[in-house]
C-alpha cells in the first residue's frame, strides 16, 4: 500500500483557475472522495492525479517519489471511468488482460490475475463474451477488473456509477468497498452523489469553486459542518441567521432569530451576528418553545417530510410518524447540541 501527497496543485486553463492552490494526505489504504457540484474542480483534480493533465504549479507525491512530471502509464495508479471506456471488439477477458499485455506481464501472470479477478467480481461466466452483451452492472464491473488486474498501488474513481439505476448502483457500490478493503488499495473516488460519499468513504474532500472547503469523516461533514455550503451539500439542513445574547449554559449559547430563541454550542465566545444549521431529523415534535404551522406534508416511507412556517420562515422537520396535516400548528424544539454554528458566516 502506498499513500498521496498532494502540495499547493493548482491548474489553470487561460483565465480560468480550475484547482486552486489545493492539499490534502491520503493514508496508505485509505478510502477518500472528492465531492462537490458541477463544476467545483473534483474530476479535474481526479485527471491530475492519473498523469492526463499536467498542474501548473504544485507536486503530486506517491509515497515519497514526485510524480509530477511523470505520464500517466509509469504511475504506479489506476483509473475506472465512467464511461466503461471497454474495447467493444474484445472480449470481457481480452479486456481484462489488455492492460497486462502493455505491460509485458508474463502469459502466466496474466492468466492468473484475470482469473483471481474475475472470480471476485463474479465475472467467470462472462469471459468469453463482448461488451454489448453484458448489462450496465457487468459492463462497470469489468471496468473496475481491468484496473485491479494491474494491481496499482492507488486506485482512482472517475464517478464509476453514473450510468447505473439505483438499485445496481447500491450493489455495485458495496462490491467496490469490500474490494478496495481486500485488496489494501489506496483509493481516491469522484462523485457528485453525497450518498454514496458518505457510505463509501473514510474520508470526504467537500469541494467548492476549485478548492476544498472542508476535510473530514462523513460524520464529522454531517453533524458538524463548518459551513453553509457543506451543510446544504451534505444531506438537508436547515439555516437561519441570528443575534446572540449570551450564554446559557457552560458552552452553551442563546441567540434570537426569526423563529425564536434558539442554543447553540460553542467552545469560543462567538461573534454577536451567527448563522446557525440544523438537520430537519433533529427536532422534537409536541413540545418546547418554538411553534409554527404545518404548510407541507410529504410521505417518505420510513419518515414523514413536514415543512413548517414560523414566523415568516420556513423550514424542514423530519419525523418517523406524525398526525400533523397541512394547516396544524405545532411546538417543537431543538437540543442546543444538535444546532452548528457555521464558522464562515456572519
């Protein structure tokens, strides 16, 4: 296993900066995931990883060697795409094997590593059969055997589950995780999709206009985010700005906002103006300070998705089970260590 180091990686296409001044570790053996929106920069950085892009400033470092400079095929990294980007004249085992033959691995090798493969990602009944015969699951996983055959000491993701429904998207991503943990790779994985971010990773890179806006587990991004556009990327939450008035408590704090009084956590004294989060899950239904009116009701299966006005603000209150209906008011309050103080706002 081998580990990343990624100093100061900047890109810039003319005017445009594309990544901006970026760093970040990967762990040998880690899982990470680069997510952000359209746009942010994630797959750009993903291309300077693998050697198709050159940075214009910055160091890329596999374990302690500068591989920069170095092309694509002599970094010891592989790519899954998203687009399959499978030989549709090949065969799934001359596929497989393809990149193998580049390298001058010996026959005996190869065959070994197709077959070890293909075992694991239960493709041993496919090998003899073209691209276009498989279903989308089964083209994805041949792209995802034909960089584990080379056995690279990282492996990147190019938002590999794109182009599935949602029901092979949950499998093949379960398939992908227990591989990189048997394997021991180092793994580094482009999404847009927080979901699978937050089911996948170890680690999440939160990106936003070319550059990371916050670094942490996918509990930590969750419960507590550092800012508005991690905690409106990451799941739901709501945000409201507010006034503070004091403590309240030993790290606690109460500020008035539009839809009343509301604590708050914080290890420093914070500033008089705040913005505050909190996820619609966190909120307790039929008691408390706090009232609004239900103006929407949705059914979600395993929850029920209210939106409540309070004031003349709206927000979002999940719950397992509720009788409220449209036009009911209700109380309601929240804990103080469920609401964030995000650190970016005033």
């Amino acid at each position: 296993m081998i580990g990343v180091r990624v100093d100061r990686l900047t890109i810039r296409f003319g005017a445009f900066t594309a990544v901006d001044d970026v760093s970040f570790q990967v762990a040998p053996g880690e899982f990470i995931t680069l997510l952000g929106p359209s746009g942010c920069g994630k797959t750009t950085l993903l291309r300077m990883l693998s050697g198709f892009l050159e940075p214009t400033s910055g160091s890329i470092h596999l374990d302690d060697v500068d591989v920069s400079q170095v092309p694509p095929e002599a970094r010891d990294t592989a790519l899954c795409f998203q687009s399959y980007a499978l030989f549709p004249h090949l065969t799934v085992r001359q596929n497989l094997e393809f990149g193998l033959i580049q390298k001058r691995i010996p026959r005996r090798e190869r065959k070994e590593r197709v077959a070890t493969v293909a075992s694991t990602l239960d493709l041993d009944t496919q090998l003899t059969k073209l691209p276009n015969q498989l279903s989308g699951g089964q083209q994805q996983r041949v792209s995802l055997g034909r960089a584990l055959v080379m056995r690279p000491g990282v492996i990147l993701f190019d938002e590999p589950l794109s182009n599935l429904d949602a029901k092979l998207r949950d499998r093949v991503r379960i398939e992908i995780r227990r591989i990189q943990r048997d394997y021991g790779l180092t793994a580094i994985y482009v999404t847009h999709d927080q979901a699978e971010a937050l089911a996948l990773s170890d680690r999440i890179l939160v990106m936003n206009g070319g550059r990371v806006e916050q670094s942490d587990t996918p509990e930590a991004l969750y419960h507590r985010p550092r800012s508005r556009f991690v905690a409106d990327f990451i799941g739901s939450a709501n945000v409201i700005v507010g006034e503070v008035e004091g403590p309240a408590d030993a790290g606690i704090w109460r500020a008035r906002t539009p839809i009343g009084l509301l604590g708050f956590t914080s290890e420093r004294q914070p500033p008089r103006a705040v913005t505050l989060c909190w996820r619609p899950e966190h909120v307790h239904l039929g008691d408390g300070d706090l009232e609004g009116i239900v103006i929407d009701r949705s059914f979600q299966g395993n929850y029920t998705d209210l939106t409540v006005r309070s004031g003349d603000v709206d927000h979002r209150i999940q719950v397992s089970a509720t009788p409220l209906y449209e036009g009911d008011r209700t109380r309601f309050a929240i804990e103080p260590e469920r609401v964030v103080l995000l650190e970016d706002e005033v």
